[in-house]
C-alpha cells in the first residue's frame, strides 16, 4: 500500500522584491525578477520538468500523491504556458485523481481572468492570494506591486473561475500601523468570497528593507503587535472565522500547511530553494541558487537525517504554531526517533524552555504543544528575541549529496510566519 505524499513546486520569481519578505533576501533581484522569454527563467521550467521526470518513477513506488502546492516566489507569475507545461508534467508522472487539496500562491498584479480559469480547469481547487494590506499607503511602503483595488477585483474574479476555497494573506503589526488600519483591512477583507484567512504578525526579519528601517529608529511595539493581532482575530471569530492555528482563520483547514507543520506525511518539493522529506531524509536546495539548479537540479545542497537538532528545532517551530503541537507518533514515524530522545539535545531544550519563559508548554506521552491560550503571545515574544543581520542558511550542514533512491526526494511550502508572494 501506498503513502500519501505532498508535492510541492516552487516558482523562485516575483514581480517584485518586497520590503518585508524574508524568502527573498537570498534572491538576486536579476534572478526574482526574469521575464519569461528570459534564458535564465527557460532554463529553469526545464529544469524542474528534469527534477520531476526523474524523481517520479521512485516515488511512484511508495506513495500516493495528496496534496499539491505550487508556492515560492509567486507561482501566479507563470505565464499559460509555462503553467501547463509544469502541470502536464506533473500529471503525466503522477496521478493525479488522488489529489485532495491542489492550492497555487498569487499575487493580485499576476492573476488576470484567463489565466484564473485556466488554473481551475487544470485541477487547482485552492488559491492563496497575497494581498497583505486593502491600505494604497501601506502597499507602497511594503514594495507591492499592486493596490488595494486591484486585490480586489482578484479576489471576485477568482471566485467567478469557480474557485470556492479562497484564501487571502494579510499582515498586522507593521510599524507605525494603527488598530483602525488593521480593523479596516479586515473589515474590507469580510466583505470578499474569502472562505478562510491568514494572518501574520510582521516579523523584522535580518536582511530585509523594513529590518533596515527598524535600525534606523521606526517604531515597533510588542503590545501594539499583540494588540493588532487581537483585532484581527476578534473581528475574524465575531463574522463566523475559527482561528484553528495560530494566524490561520475559516474553513476547510489548509491540509497543505498542516500536513507540512504537523508531519502528517512526507513531502517532496520540487525547484530552487525547495526541500523535502523523504524516507527520513531531508534534502534542500538552498535559496538564491538559480544557475546552481538549473545546472544540476539533481544535486541536492543539504542532504542530512531528520532527526537532526536543527531540524528538530524547525519541527517544533512549525507545529507548535498549531494547537494540536508536534505529535509524538508522527514525529517519531517523519524521523525514526523518538521525540522525548530529540528533545533531550540541548539546543532543543534551550528553545523549549524559552518558550516556557513566554508561556505553557506542555509535554506528554502524545507530544509537545503549548497552552492554547499562550500560543500567540509566545510566538510574537519570541520575534522580539534578537537575531544576527545575517543571511547565512543556519539549518544544517551540508553532507554529500547523491541522487536519492527510493524513498529519499524533496519540496518546500511557503516559509510562515510570513508569506510568499
């Protein structure tokens, strides 16, 4: 019997280079920014089809696709053509009539009429819009691509495609950002076919122009991050929106991100800067590496066990986001070790209790979460511990990498607390 397997393709180009954005810090603008008749951009859809060809036939073997995601980058800057030349390859290595959830990420300024019903008629029942702010003001100042009303007019034209799960990104706290700034976003957000929400708390990420700005004496407040956080949520749960997770409000749930967070199945991710989980084995390809991939897209740049500390410390990272935490079968059946083992490496246990500092966190013979009520405070702090203006990949280090044999691939879904595109 087969295992479920989420795939993940990622699409590392963007309109632009926001200011917040920590995906993007490693990312050459010359990169982000290619065109689609550009050498660069040609080569890498061939690549990806490359890594995907070769991979499928092992992975058939053991798994079953469930979920797809298409993220990055923004995935709705493909053009119709690059977008179906990706989809048939997909759907010409894996069958697809298993797949429950199929979500792409956009971006208001790339999502058009035609090209949202194309990607409804290929399969994809799920988009993630990047809206980020209904605030012209605010827009301008992120280095969005597009204005309020643009977002919008594509929220409408998704759901008249035939798209019913709708989800849009928003993200509060920004310095300087007033309650009734986040209060109307929100507001005007409930008045779209929008089925569920995500909020990010705004993190001043290392690398980034607005962590820049942060040095140079704009205003952050850890009780008006709180704060504006509350009055999303409260405006979100008083209009019928659950928060199921921290930052993540409706229904259905995002299986994707879940699945991802809580290690409900292996993953496999496809393209530059995506990493996988497979056979006990995490692989990655590290960001901002566009010619390095298209190269050799089969040369893997981490290639370490999942039960590494740091992967641990990514783990809980993820999960402990989620009321449900880090599941201790799961973890252990994701890395082949026990999570009271794991836990027990220093470094982990120095996370856990700095979480402990900022809330409850609970440990059990089912795992580790942490109180529901102290989820959100914990997660803000702890974007208020400092960090290195540094932009150095800090997960692991790098082993020999070969091509994997069954069951060993790769895939990213969008890095949280902030969104993609």
């Amino acid at each position: 019997m087969t295992k479920p397997l989420l795939i993940y393709a990622n699409v590392p180009f963007c309109n632009s280079k926001c200011h917040f954005c920590d995906w993007v810090v490693q990312v050459p603008v010359r990169d982000l920014r290619l065109g689609e008749q550009s050498p660069g951009r040609v080569a890498y859809l061939e690549a990806i089809r490359t890594q995907i060809r070769v991979q499928a036939p092992a992975l058939r073997e053991h798994y079953h696709p469930d979920i797809v995601y298409w993220g990055g980058g923004t995935a709705s800057i493909l053009g119709p053509h690059e977008i179906e030349s990706l989809y048939g390859t997909l759907s010409a290595e894996f069958d697809l009539s298993t797949v429950r959830e199929a979500t792409i990420e956009g971006s208001p300024e790339s999502l058009d009429r035609d090209k949202l019903r194309l990607l409804r008629e290929l399969g994809f029942n799920r988009i993630s819009i990047g809206v980020q702010s209904f605030d012209d003001a605010r827009l301008r100042r992120l280095g969005r691509a597009h204005a309020a009303d643009q977002a919008l007019t594509t929220v409408q034209n998704a759901h008249e495609a035939g798209f019913t799960n709708i989800n849009i990104d928003l993200i509060v706290g920004f310095p300087g950002q007033t309650g009734q700034e986040v209060a109307d976003s929100v507001r005007t957000a409930l008045t779209l076919p929008i089925n569920h929400f995500s909020i990010y708390p705004y993190r001043a990420s290392p690398g980034t122009v607005l962590r820049k700005q942060v040095h140079r004496g704009a205003q952050l407040d850890l009780n008006l991050q709180l704060q504006a956080y509350g009055i999303a949520r409260e405006l979100l749960e008083a209009a019928g929106f659950p928060e199921y997770a921290m930052s993540y409000f409706g229904h259905p749930r995002c299986q994707s991100d879940e699945a991802y967070y809580q290690l409900r199945m292996d993953w496999i991710g496809f393209g530059s800067g995506a990493n996988s989980l497979i056979g006990r084995r995490y692989l990655s390809y590290e960001k901002g590496k566009l010619a390095h991939y298209n190269a050799n897209p089969l040369a893997f740049d981490i290639n370490a066990p999942a039960d590494s500390p740091q992967l641990t410390l990514h783990f809980l990272s993820q999960a402990l986001t989620t009321a449900e935490g880090l599941d201790a079968r799961l973890y252990q059946e994701r890395t082949g070790v026990p999570l009271r083992t794991a836990c027990s490496h220093p470094e982990v246990m120095a996370y856990l209790e700095r979480m402990n500092d900022h809330g409850r966190v609970i440990a059990d013979r089912n795992g580790i979460r942490l109180h529901r009520d102290d989820i959100t405070q914990i997660f803000i702090a702890l974007n208020w511990i400092p960090t290195p203006d540094t932009t150095t990949n800090e997960l692991i280090p790098l082993t020999p990498s070969p091509t994997p044999k069954a069951p060993t691939t790769t895939t990213t879904v969008p890095a949280r607390p902030h969104p993609g595109p």
